[in-house]
C-alpha cells in the first residue's frame, strides 16, 4: 500500500463532510499537472511495473493511453484531465470515482490532517511532495474555513430535553490575543437516557475557568432545549454547583473525587501518600453510605492530628462527593469522576499538543471541533458501560424528580 493510500485509510477520507469550498490561489496548471503524475503512478501501482520498464512485468494487462474528462477542482475547472487506462478497463483511480464531477479528495486531506493536529505548515509541506503543486499554509487555512458555517450549525442545534447526565470539564491551552496566555476551553458531554454519549456544548471566553462562564453555558444549554438533568458530575470549582443548580434546580451535584483526592494529596507527606490514598478509595468503594460514614469516621480518627485539614475536606464535602450512592450501583465507577470527560480531553490534547499556542480563540475551537467529529463517528452506536442494566431504574428517577413539574416550565 504506497502512502497515499495509507494516508486516505488513516484519515478515512470517503467518511468527510462534503465537497463546498471556493476557488482559491492553486495554480490551475500546475495542479492538472500534479494530478495527472498521481494518476500515472496509480497506474504504475496498478499494472505493476513503471512505464517504459517492461522487463518488470508479470502481467498482460498493459497501458491504454489516455481519456480525457472535465472535473471541477479548488483551482476551478479542468477541462482535459488526461486519465490513463488499461486494455482491460480493470483501471480505478482512488481519486475520484467514475462519475465524480468535483475532485474534493485533497481538501479531505487538508481537513483531515488539520483535525488531527498536523500545522498548516507541515500540510503544505506533504502536499506538495506527494502531488507535485505549490501550495502555501494560507491556502490550507482557507481550506480549513469551510469547517465554520458546519461548527456554527452544530454549536447552535437543538438538543434532547433529557439528560440522565452530564459531564463538565474544561481544559487550559495557550492562546494568542494581545500577548500569549492560557486560556480554559469549556467543554459538557451529555449522557442521554438510552446511555449514548453526546457533546453538548464547546466554549472559550477568554481568561480562566470561572462559576460565571459556566452558568452561562448552563443557560446556553437550557435555550437550546435541555430541561431534566438527574446528575452533573464536575470538579470542585468554587461556585460551578451554585450555577450549575440556577439552571437545573432539580438535577442532583457529584463532586469528582479524583480531583478531590489529587489536590488532598498534594498535602501529604511523601511517606504517607500510598496509606492515605488507601484509605481513601476506602471512604468511596463501599456499597452503601452507612459503610461509607464509617470509613470517614476512621480516616477522620487515624490523620485528624497530622493532616487535619484534608480531614476536614472530607468531612465537609461528603454528601457532594458521594452522591454517586444514590445511584445503581452498577454505573456508579463511571459517574464518581469526571474520568468519562477527561478521557476525551486526552484525546484534545493530542492533537493541540503540536501548537504552542494558537493565533485565536476560534482556531482552537475550530481544531477541538474537528476532533469532536471524529469522535462522534468513533463513539456512534456506543453506551456508557452497563448502562442497559441501570437504565430502568434511571427512567423511573428522572419521572419521579420532575413528575410535579407544571408544563409552563418547559416552555
């Protein structure tokens, strides 16, 4: 398989969004040039053996000369695309199919390199070894605006009026507006009552991650048309439940005990780390909440007098580290952390980790996006683990919580 082909497989380039981009500053000439070497090498691939180099065949299939066609590039139209043929008509070229009028292969290309972090640099660079035309990084950025008008629609799309949970993380990256600084990409997956995974909504307002933006993102959420959510599982941001609960009064607030437990640890002497982390899976993987209060009470009596702040923690943020009880038992490892979103933003981080920053908000979103693509395809069909066996039982939660609610507040 030659490069171009594992390149297509990688990026899956039948599966991209369709062909709709203006004509740009390729040089027409050039690139029919370029295409037309790419062609010839397919057939070289096909047949098995270089032109001109026969003594290298081992078949009796041979070249046919040429056909000619039309076909509508980002350069703009081709009227004699010379396309080489074989005597047995057995000939495809991966580039187009026979009745393709438009030649949208290297803008896949372009998107699907860019989504998987690759500069418009590096793009360009590929490109032109592998086709043979001059192609600058600006032509791959304006390639890559196509991707707005889809992100928009996507951004603004009603959503599902129920939720049985959702997932509120934010990841940091640097960004360019007047001087380079971190700024926090806001980020809620949606775990639907069928237990499919969903993202709801991508945000980034410039600063750091604060209870006000989420709030606003809440309501961004509740005008597009979520109404019941049963649990919000976050981090311990002062004031995130405080918005989170403006919005969705109803919905129960777990706090991630990872992130409780990373920051309780960074207090601790490095000779009491593993005992302390011990103890503390201990206060969350019991059955009930009566074992549960028992495990506080004896990790509160063995550290209270070395490390009485981090049993202070505990004691205060009990009930909103394990709400997570209330529910089956069999979901419960996938809703006591905030490791459902964070998986994903491992992913994010992947492909940003190429950028030392990014010259606007918007091209960060733009490539987080594209990666949320990719992941909807990879993730489609998908549920949260056991979720069938819980799903019951969440249904008969989410009817009982919001059973009194009158139909104006659904309006």
């Amino acid at each position: 398989m030659d490069k171009i082909e594992k390149l297509m497989e990688e990026l899956g380039l039948d599966k991209c969004i369709p062909y709709e981009i203006q004509q740009d500053e390729f040089l027409l000439g050039i690139f029919k040039k370029g295409l037309e070497t790419l062609l010839d090498g397919e057939m070289d691939i096909h047949l098995g053996y270089p032109k001109n180099m026969r003594v290298l065949k081992r078949t009796n299939d041979k070249r046919n000369g040429y056909y000619q066609r039309s076909m509508d590039t980002s350069a703009g139209r081709i009227g004699e695309l010379n396309v080489p043929r074989d005597r047995e008509c057995t000939f495809e070229t991966r580039l187009f199919g026979r009745r393709d009028t438009r030649m949208d292969r290297i803008e896949k290309l372009i998107i699907g390199m860019y989504s998987k972090g690759v500069s418009t640099a590096d793009i360009s660079d590929l490109l032109n070894s592998l086709y043979h035309f001059k192609l600058n990084p600006q032509t791959v950025s304006n390639v890559v605006k196509r991707i707005d008008e889809e992100f928009e629609r996507w951004k603004n799309r009603p959503l599902l009026e129920e939720y049985a949970i959702l997932f509120i993380d934010a990841l940091h990256q640097k960004v360019r507006r007047e001087t380079v600084s971190n700024e926090a990409i806001y980020l809620i997956i949606g775990v639907t009552m069928e237990g499919h995974r969903e993202f709801l909504g991508l945000y980034v307002v410039g600063g750091g991650e604060s209870s006000y933006c989420w709030q606003e993102f809440y309501e961004d959420l509740y005008q597009r048309g979520v109404r019941k959510v049963l649990l919000g599982v976050m981090d311990g941001l002062a004031g995130n439940e405080e918005a989170f609960k403006k919005v969705f009064p109803k919905a129960d607030v777990q706090e991630c005990v990872v992130h409780h437990m990373r920051a309780q640890m960074a207090k601790t002497r490095p000779k009491h780390k593993e005992e302390i982390a011990e103890d503390s899976r201990r206060i969350y993987e019991q059955v009930d909440i009566e074992q549960t209060k028992g495990e506080i009470e004896r990790f509160t009596e063995k550290w209270e007098k070395l490390y009485p702040s981090i049993t202070k923690s505990w004691n205060e943020k009990f009930y909103k580290l394990t709400t997570f009880m209330k529910y089956p038992l069999v979901i419960r490892k996938s809703i006591y952390t905030t490791n459902y979103i964070e998986r994903m933003n491992r992913e994010f981080r992947r492909v940003m980790r190429n950028k030392s920053s990014f010259p606007t908000p918007d091209a960060a979103i733009k490539l987080m996006y594209l990666k949320i693509r990719d992941l909807e395809k990879r993730y489609s069909g998908r549920k949260m683990h056991n979720f069938d066996k819980a799903s019951y039982t969440l249904r008969e939660m989410m009817d009982k919580r919001y059973a009194k609610l009158s139909q104006t507040q659904f309006t």
